[in-house]
C-alpha cells in the first residue's frame, strides 16, 4: 500500500486556495495543515477549509511529524528563505513560480536540497496537466521532427492596487517573473538539455517602476529560437506554438494546459482535449508524492536544473534591459 503524505501549506492568499482545491481530489493525501503570520489566521484558514490544525509559525509545521511536503504559496520575494528552512527541516518542498527572484537564489536553494538529500519542485502545475504531457510525448516521437522555434504569450490585466504583489516592486512585481515565467517555462521544457546563448528582451516600465509588458527572444544555439510575451496589464491570447521541421503543436490558453493540436504537415492534424481531474493542480501535488515513494529527490518533469535556467534567463531579460529590484545590490 503507498504511503498516505501530509502537507503543510504556507500562506492563504488566492494561490494557496487553488492548490488546497487540487489537493483534496488529488490520491496519497493523509492530511493537511496551513501556516500563517498570525495563529488568528492560521486558525480561521484551517476552520474554514477543514484542515487538520493552523500554524502561527512556520517552526511548527517543520516540527510536526505528520507534515511531509511543504507547499509554498506565499509572494516569491520570500521563497528562498522559507524554503532554505524547510530543506534544512528534511521536508520535501514544492515552491511555487517563480521559485526566486534571481537565479543566485535558486542555486543556492538547489544545493541546500543536494547536501540535505530532500526533495524540491518548482510549481509549474501546467507541465502535469495531461495536454502538456501529450505535446511533449508528440515532441520526443519526433512528430514535429526539429524543433527550430517555440512562441509563447501570457498576458492579463491586474486590477490597478499599486501596493499589491503584481504591481509592488518590493515584493518582486512585474510581467516577468509572474506571467513570464509560464512561457518561459514552455521553451525551457521544449529545449531541454539546450544551451541558452544569447538572450534579447524589451521591458515596458509602468508607474510602480515594475515591467508591465516584455518581450524576449532567447536563442539556444543551432537555429533554435524562443520567442516570449507577457503582460500585467494587457489582456492577451494566451497560446503556445512549437515549431518543428515537420509540424507544428498549439496549445490553446497554453497555461491552463486543457488541449494541444498536432500538424504534421501535409499528413493529418489532430486534437488532443482530454477530461481532466480537479482544477489540475492535483496533478503536481501527485507527481511530488510519486516521486517520494520512488525515493526520488526531484522531477523528471520539473527538474532543479531547469529552474535554474530559467531563472537564469529571467535574470539575462532583466539585466539586458537594466532593470533591477529595488533590494538588488
């Protein structure tokens, strides 16, 4: 029989809701508890979704021997700390995106989780969702043949509260490391083993002095070129498309991952919309807790070493265009 796994989850904000709401149809889950600023909170986050227990403090939940996997859901300028604690506290870690603000961060992360032999996942939930996976298998069959070029958009418009997370440069705002990241993701996942050689980008500054828009295009060698959008205050479509020497994969509204369409050029074209379970973030929380039971430290979906690079290419778009976070050195 597989092991039952607990969970502790950091934070209460909007994210953490939509993990909690995967998580209850999500298989191998023993148990749940949810970790505050206040126990007021933590207490009334708990009572209102039924949780096991809240925590005031994130000692508690690191000290509890139910709690398993530490799920962090708070803003990303305060990722590295909670999870450097947690690595240390020998629980598995799924750290949602970005997983840090720069890539030094996510290094330093990576090797806490290497010397302490635990477990970590950045939260990319759409690369579980069963569409994603079908475009990548039609990727390694070589459906496409060679991929020469991934175009990926992300962009929607955040209600205009300039201290909030998206809009707060303290706090890491910005299209880039909020919305950017999902296409990112998608031409890391595509190139994977690839090595980035160059990086162009443009950055649109709003009146919070965060980037409201970019635009990237990543070169990783050999004619293979990524070219990215993102915006917080445009409203965008949202689609994905691989190109290869054969075909073509769309995925629509790609960051939802519900479907994909294959094109082989003048061969056929097919759709692939399956049912899915839940909102999909069950399917990560699964993936996490396979993992553990195979006694595996991290994802070969999700690996450390590809959060590292895009991190890395996050930090190349930034500095290109010479924007730093007011706590950056």
């Amino acid at each position: 029989m597989e092991k039952q796994m607990g969970w502790a989850l950091v934070g209460t904000g909007s994210i953490v809701r939509k993990f909690l709401a995967g998580l209850r149809v999500a298989k191998g889950v023993s148990s749940v508890c949810v970790v505050s600023r206040s126990q007021e909170k933590a207490d009334l986050f708990a009572q209102e979704y039924g949780l096991r227990c809240g925590y005031g403090q994130l000692i508690q939940a690191l000290e509890d021997p139910l709690v398993d996997i530490v799920y962090i859901g708070t803003p990303h300028s305060t990722h590295r700390e909670i999870a450097l604690q947690a690595i240390r506290a020998k629980k598995a870690v799924l750290c949602e995106k970005p997983v840090t603000i720069a890539a030094w961060e996510m290094e330093e992360i990576a090797e806490a989780a290497k010397e302490n032999h635990t477990f970590f996942m950045e939260a990319m939930w759409p690369r579980f969702m069963p569409a994603i996976s079908r475009a990548r298998g039609w990727i390694n069959e070589g459906q496409i043949g060679e991929v020469k070029l991934v175009q990926a958009n992300f962009g929607f418009v955040v209600p205009w509260l300039p201290q909030s997370r998206l809009l707060n440069p303290m706090l890491g705002g910005g299209a880039l490391l909020d919305a950017g990241v999902y296409p990112l993701s998608i031409a890391a996942m595509v190139f994977a083993g690839q090595k980035v050689q160059s990086v162009k980008s443009i950055l649109t500054m709003g009146t919070t002095q965060v980037d409201e828009q970019v635009m990237g295009v990543v070169s990783f060698g050999e004619g293979r070129l990524a070219s990215i959008n993102a915006a917080i205050r445009t409203n965008m479509q949202s689609d994905a498309w691989i190109y290869g020497t054969l075909g073509r994969i769309h995925m629509k509204d790609f960051v939802f991952g519900r479907e994909a369409t294959l094109r082989v050029d003048g061969k056929f074209e097919t759709t692939y919309a399956p049912d899915t379970k839940g909102n999909g973030y069950n399917y990560e929380a699964e993936e996490v807790m396979r993992c553990l039971q195979n006694g595996h430290v991290e994802s070969a979906i999700m690996p450390i070493s590809e959060s590292i690079e895009i991190m890395k290419i996050m930090d190349a778009i930034r500095f290109e265009a010479k924007f730093k976070y007011p706590f950056e050195s």
